[in-house]
C-alpha cells in the first residue's frame, strides 16, 4: 500500500508556524503520512522534504514583488511539477493568496484536492477571488469567525475552526512575570516596540517607531524598550535604528510577552495584533508600504480598518495610524494618550477583552486537521 502524501506549502515566518502545527496535528491523526512542498524552519523541523523555502516567496507590495517575480514563477512551475510527480492525497496552501490561488488552479487540473488554510481577506479587497476560489478549492478553513458564511453563502465549503494565535498567547498577567522572564527591569516604564516580521515592513516602519521612542523618552527618562525579532530579521537592522537613543532588549521571538512585559505597545498590523490584543496592553497599530502599493491598495480596500482587532470588534477600539500619517509624533502622541490609567486605557482593555471572547477556544490547529482528515478519507 502507498504511503499516504500531502503536500504543504507556506510562505514566511506565520506562514510556516501554521503550518508547522497543523502538520504536528495531522501526524498525530495520519502517522504514516508523508509531507512535502514549502516551507520554513518549522516545518523542515517537523519532518517536511522542503522542495524551496517559504523566504523565497515572503514578499509584499506591487514594487516589491516585480524585482523577485521571475523567481517566484519559477517556484510556482517547480511545485506543479514536484505535485505531478508525486500525485499527494491532499495539498494543503497556508495564506500567502497571491501565489497559493494560482498554485491551486495547477493543483486542481492534476486531479489533486485542494485545501486553503487562512482565507485570503476577500471580505476587504478583491471580492471576486472567492469565484477563483470555488473552482480551485475543495474546502476552506478560516480562522475569523465572519469569514465562513461569506464562503457558505457563495457555495464554497468551508470551516472556522477557531484562531491559532489564541494556542500561542499566554495568559495575560502583571508586567512583572514577563519582564523578569524576559530579563527586564521589574520596576522601569516599558515600551513593546513589534515592527513587523519582513524586512521590508521594518525598514519602513521602524525608523518612525524609534522617532517616537526619542519623544517618549523626554517623558521617561529611564523607560526601557523591548523588541521582539523575527529569525528572518538582521538585529543589527534593529540596532542601527536606535543608534544615539534609548538601546532596546532585543530578544528572540516571544511577541506575546514582550507585550505582556509593557505598559504599552506599538505593533505593526497584521497577525501580531491580536497577539498583542489578548495580552491586554494598550496598543498603537502601525503601518506603511510602498506609495503605490498604498494607493491601489487605497482604491480597492472595502473596509474601514487595517487592524484586525478592529475588524473583529467592527468599530475603531485601537488607534491606528497608516503611511503619512504614522510619524513619530503621531505615535507618541498616541502612545502617551493610553499610557496612563484613566477612563480611555480602561475603555480600550475591555474592548481588547471582547477580542479574546471573539476568538473562542484554544485547539484550531486540531480542528482544521480533523476537517483535512475527513477530506482526505471522504
């Protein structure tokens, strides 16, 4: 009898911690399954034949991806042709839209089934990929709990099972226990600084964040900073920013306690935003990209907010401040606005309490196994 075959393929660091759980999960269900495709560290941890490498496609931004896209097409083909080789029970693309929807269609005319772990935001830009996605995906798993009956209602089958980020978060607890693990000063003011997890989000992103620390630091002098650094982050790229200022404690991963060590906390959006939400800190969403990249992004967004955690709650519960409008004084003034206790850092922590009860249970990634599973034994 074959040995069963699935097929993962990831793209960049959240990409591949997905991915690297949910192939944990499977093992736990499959334990003769075979893995292969893409991916990152995790996953070539966790026993995946990594084909290419999920640094290769982590790119964001029209700009951005012109200069690597002939590489990028030529992954796409190199996949196609390790999948026809090997014919896998199941493919399974985590996020990373742009590339895994045209991986699907390939997929799809080689008979191969297809699943989609973390919907593409369809309900914010580019509607009209939700009929690429009926043809080209046999089940959806979605990880936010208003994106199932948009799929259901469009006759796409599809799941939420809950969000990963809340297996990764620790309790929210005083400031104290995560500064001592953390080998911070117990008693100093502190500031979580998360920038984001590319390299191009943090050149862009970065240099106005460490404007505002030099703001804030006028304030408290002996406030203390705390970065969290993706793998695929150079620190001296931190460093450099901070030259002549405050330097930070940089340590490795552990975005949730970083957050959990502050008073407050500037992160840049995306995923690390509900990480940031269930520590129960008063954050400021940051972002910004390549000017024209926001203005097509501009012109086609749906949606009033950027910020997960405001799309969740539907209503502005965290400040958010993008592209020009994200300079260090902005920041600072923000950043300053919540520090402090009084009845706007207390309306902003219940909302990010509510965010924890939206998000349900813990065991996401055993959930969306269970639907692969089922998929690939129906």
């Amino acid at each position: 009898m074959a040995l069963l075959q699935i097929m993962i393929v990831a793209g960049e660091a959240s990409g591949d911690r997905l991915a690297a759980d949910l192939v944990a999960e499977i093992r736990k269900r499959l334990p003769d399954a075979r893995f292969f495709g893409m991916g990152g560290p995790l996953c070539g941890a966790r026993g995946v034949d990594l084909i290419y490498g999920a640094h290769e496609v982590s790119v964001m931004g029209i700009t951005e991806v012109i200069p690597k896209l002939p590489r990028v097409l030529k992954i796409l083909d190199g996949l196609e042709r390790t999948a026809a080789r090997r014919l896998p029970d199941c493919a399974i693309l985590v996020d990373i839209p742009d590339f895994n929807l045209r991986l699907a269609r390939k997929l799809k005319r080689l008979g191969i089934p297809v699943v989609y772990y973390v919907s593409p935001m369809i309900w914010a830009w580019r509607a009209s990929r939700i009929e690429a996605i009926a043809e080209r995906v046999d089940l959806m798993i979605c990880i936010l709990p208003f994106e199932e009956p948009i799929y259901q209602r469009a006759g796409v089958r599809a799941k939420y099972v809950g969000n990963p980020v809340v297996d990764r978060v620790p309790p929210a607890a005083e400031p104290a226990r995560f500064r001592a693990q953390l080998g911070l000063d117990l008693e100093r003011p502190t500031l979580a600084l998360l920038p984001g997890s590319r390299i191009t989000e943090v050149r862009r992103i970065l240099p106005a964040i460490a404007g505002a620390v030099r703001e804030l630091a006028r304030d408290r002098p002996n406030l203390q900073i705390v970065v969290p650094v993706a793998a695929s982050i150079p620190r001296g790229e931190i460093s450099a920013a901070f030259a002549g200022s405050i330097e930070p404690r940089l340590v490795e991963g552990q975005a949730p306690e970083a957050v959990g060590a502050s008073d407050a906390a500037v992160v840049a959006s995306g995923t690390a935003v509900l990480e940031a939400a269930l520590m129960e800190r008063p954050l400021v969403v940051v972002y910004r990209v390549a000017p024209v990249s926001y203005l097509v992004g501009r012109a086609l967004l749906k949606v009033g907010y950027v910020s997960l955690v405001n799309l969740l709650l539907g209503r502005p519960a965290v400040p958010e401040l993008i592209q020009n409008g994200m300079s260090p004084e902005r920041i600072a003034a923000e950043v300053r606005r919540l520090w402090n206790a009084g009845p706007e850092r207390e309306e902003l922590l219940a909302a990010l309490r509510q965010v924890r009860e939206k998000l349900g249970r813990k065991g996401a990634a055993g959930r969306a196994a269970e639907e692969i599973v089922a998929l690939i034994r129906g």
